[in-house]
C-alpha cells in the first residue's frame, strides 16, 4: 500500500510541475510578444498626407479620375468655398480635405466606411464634414447655377442658327434613391424603378441653369414642368423665348416640342455627362430622399463649375462617342408617355404659388397648347427643310 501511494504523489508532483512549467512558458511569450517584439510604427498622420497629396497635388489624370475635377478645378472649387461660403480650416481638418472626401463619395457612391478606411478618418468625422461641404455648395449655386432670361450672346453655332430666341433645352430623367417601404409605391417609375423625377434645364453650352429633383418617379413630366413654373423658386421663361423639350412635353409657348419619332440630344448629352461623372447619380445611395435631393443640386452646380474652369473635359469626350453612336436612334418609351401629360392641366403637385403672380408678369407660368405656337413650329420646320433641299441640291450638283 505504502508503494502505491509513493507512485500517486509522484505522478501528482509530475502534473503540478508540468502545470507549472507551461504557466511559466506561456508568461515568457506573452512577455517577448508584449515587450520584446513590436509591430513597426505608423504614423496615421503622415500617411493621410501622403495619400492626399497624391490624390489632389500630384497627377493631373489621377485627380480627374478619383474627384472627376482637375487640380486646377479643384483648387478654384476650395478657393470658392473659403471665399463665398464660409468653409474654413479646422485644426484636424483641411478645407481641402473636406472637400476631396464629399467629391470622393459623389463620384464612386463609395460607403462610409470605404472612405473611412482611404481617408484615415473616423466615420463621424467623414459624415459630418460631408454634409457641411454638401451645405457649403448649395450655397455656391448663386454663383453657379443662374437662370438666363436671354439667349446667350457670344455662343454662335450652326445648330442654333434657326433656334434664335432659344434659351436651351428642358427634359427630365430618373435618379434612383432609397426610400421607406411605405412610399416605395410613390416612388416606382415606369421602368419598375424606386427613383426621383429630376428636371433639368441646360444653356446652350451644356450648363445646367435650373434643376428641380424630389418629385416621386410616377409623377409624370409634365406635371413637374407645371410645378416648376409656380413655385416660389420658378422655372422663369421669359415671354418671346422658348425651350426645346422632348416629345414627352406639350407644345406649347415657351416650350417647342419635335415632331413624334425626332428627337432633341442637346439635353441627352448633358444627363449622360451628369450621370458618367457622378457615380452616385447612377445607383441608388444610403442617403435619404432630402438629403440625396440636396446632392443632386450638388453635382448640377459641380458640373456647371467644371465647364467653366475646365473646358477640356474627357469626360465630354467619351459621352461625344457615345452619343454619336446613338443619336439616329428613337427611342420608343417617347411614344408610350400618359396622355395625362398634355391632358392634365388640373393635376396639381406639391407647389407653391403664393405671391408668385404678382412677380415676373414678363413670365410664362403655364403649359397650355395654342394654334399659335403650332403655326410657330410648323413655319419652323418648313422652313428648316426648304434650307436642307437647297443644301443638299449644292452638294448634288
């Protein structure tokens, strides 16, 4: 018995000592781990500066591919921004950066968390600063985004040589947003679509001169074109001048309208600009509907910006071959618009008309057919074929 019980407290000391022994090893590699070995040091600080100064000061074809802006451009937009609309530097946070990360999120719809990780910034900061230079630009559309109430002098083209007291071209596109669950009914356009019915109205040389976005994907065109003419910030088209609008549109004074099966591409070209810049605008985003209402007045004042200070845009170039590819090409959901587009005078949106009557009586303020204006048109395209006859009979002989 007393050998037995010799052989248990050994094998009991052998346990405890082995015990012992992995406790210990296991503390010296905590230790070396903790103290002895050391991952290499990184300064969080100098990296984001080396990050950003090849993002906006380095070369000029990585700038236009990552913030869709030249450095030239970029630096007009930031100077704009300090000087008009208040945007300062912090002591964590350039003015500069600020507003590389907003064009960073409009260009690739990048998440929060994609530009936390770029940027070396928290996702608060990168969300708070976002809607700061988003505010910070809306204010920038009083410089940027103006309505005129002439046709521009200046900006001779062939193409307008028939389109004398033509101010530009009017038509509206789908932007896809998120919306609640409730509204997503409002908001599905005809291509089955959750999306925001966007106005736009371009000058002549491709410049946006009044957007008006937030309207739900099933209201149809021409309802908004009404809304917009009677808000209290209105579409203003002086009487004596006109619009070209798409088949889709009445044709009516102010707003000349083709023939069905022809097409205007003067705004097609601007929303294919619009669209190819500006990620966001393509794929529905996580901002809510105001918010993305907001952006999309961003982007409208942005591109305005770039064809001011950057005339030779590569961008323009590739939707040029694009819609030269397309252009003899009708597209057949023109033919498909509701009847209640010409038909709905009494259908009215969400506006706000009061005491607009009282301002600009120089003004069109409603949509409405006239033997007229069909005359006007009538006299214009024969006019326009008599010319291309003549043309082509100089070419023949």
């Amino acid at each position: 018995m007393d050998k037995e019980g010799d052989e248990q407290k050994a094998k009991k000391r052998k346990v405890v000592v082995a015990n012992y022994m992995v406790t210990i090893a296991t503390l010296v590699v905590w230790w070396h781990e903790k103290h002895i070995v050391k991952e290499p040091y990184l300064d969080f600080k100098v990296a984001r500066e080396i990050y950003l100064r090849r993002l906006y000061y380095g070369n000029n074809r990585v700038c236009v591919e990552q913030l869709r802006l030249n450095k030239h451009c970029f630096t007009v937009l930031c100077t704009n921004l300090r000087e008009h609309c208040g945007l300062r530097d912090t002591r964590n946070i350039t003015v500069e950066e600020a507003v590389a990360m907003f064009l960073y999120v409009l260009a690739h719809n990048f998440k929060n968390r994609t530009v936390n990780f770029n940027f070396i910034r928290s996702g608060e900061i990168v969300s708070r600063y976002f809607n700061i230079v988003l505010r910070a630009i809306i204010k920038l559309g009083r410089h940027y985004l103006i309505q005129p109430e002439s046709e521009m002098e200046g900006y001779e083209h062939e193409k307008w040589e028939w389109f004398q007291d033509c101010l530009g071209a009017l038509d509206g596109t789908y932007v896809k947003i998120h919306v609640l669950l409730r509204d997503q009914g409002r908001y599905r356009n005809r291509k089955n679509e959750i999306a925001t019915n966007v106005l736009g109205v371009c000058s002549r040389d491709m410049r946006f001169t009044y957007v008006l976005p937030g309207w739900e994907g099933s209201a149809a065109d021409g309802r908004v074109l009404r809304d917009a003419l009677v808000r209290s910030d209105p579409l203003i088209v002086p009487k004596g001048k006109y619009f070209l609008v798409d088949a889709g549109y009445t044709n009516s004074s102010g707003f000349l309208a083709p023939y069905r099966g022809i097409r205007y591409h003067l705004s097609e070209w601007t929303f294919c600009l619009f669209k190819k810049r500006w990620v966001i605008l393509r794929d529905a985003s996580f901002f809510d509907v105001k918010t993305h209402v907001m952006i999309i007045n961003a982007c409208a004042i942005l591109q305005n910006l770039i064809r001011v200070e950057q005339p030779n845009d590569p961008y323009l170039d590739e939707v040029d071959a694009e819609m030269r590819r397309v252009q003899h090409e009708v597209d057949d959901e023109d033919e498909m618009e509701d009847e209640d587009e010409e038909n709905g005078m009494e259908d009215d949106g969400p506006n706000n008309d009061g005491g607009v009557n009282a301002v600009n009586e120089n003004r069109i303020r409603t949509v409405q057919p006239t033997s007229q204006w069909t005359q006007f048109r009538n006299a214009l395209a024969r006019a326009m074929f008599i010319d291309y006859q003549i043309r082509q009979g100089h070419h023949g002989s």
